[in-house]
C-alpha cells in the first residue's frame, strides 16, 4: 500500500500510474484499490489521505519522497541550477553566517 495526499485531479480504480523518485527509471503500475479511513473507494481527488493499493508492487519497492503520477505526466531531474539571494543583517535577514 502506498500512503499520501492527492495534491491535484482524481485517482481511479483501475487507471495506470507511474511511481518516480530516488531511482533514475520509473515503474509503471495498476491501481487496483484505493483507501480512505479504512473503506475501500472506487476514486478519490485532490486533498484526499488515502492510500493505494498498486499490482505489481511489493512493500519494498517503494519508498518515502517517490511520486505517484500519470504515465509520462512528470520528468524526474537528478540535478539543477541555482541562483539565490541572503538577505543582510540591515536588510532583515540572518544576524549570523551559516558556517
């Protein structure tokens, strides 16, 4: 069962789902239940807590961070480029350095 909240669209009995994050190829799977308070939907939508039941996919397949989305919805990045901005002391940020 994988646990968490549905942040946007619905998620059905049925509809195929693709698991990414913490490893650099996805996995593609069947949602055959979903769970909410311990009663079994046939859908649920954004803002739900539910947890799903995936075919296919055992316990330790899974982890804590990976994303259940729609097939080919999501590209994963490994890496990123960055630019940012500390505020001063004056300017009403950090009194003290990091390090």
């Amino acid at each position: 069962v994988a646990t968490g909240r549905v942040e946007r669209g619905q998620i059905k009995v049925g509809e195929e789902v693709e698991i990414i994050g913490m490893h650099e190829n996805s996995c593609t799977t069947t949602v055959t239940g979903v769970k909410m308070f311990r009663k079994l939907l046939y859908y649920s939508e954004a803002g739900d807590n539910i947890g799903l039941l995936l075919r296919g996919v055992a316990r330790r397949d899974i982890q804590r961070g990976q994303v259940l989305c729609a097939p080919v919805s999501i590209t994963p990045h490994t890496n990123f480029k960055e630019e940012f901005y500390l505020l001063s002391k004056d300017e009403g940020g950090r009194p003290t350095p990091f390090f």
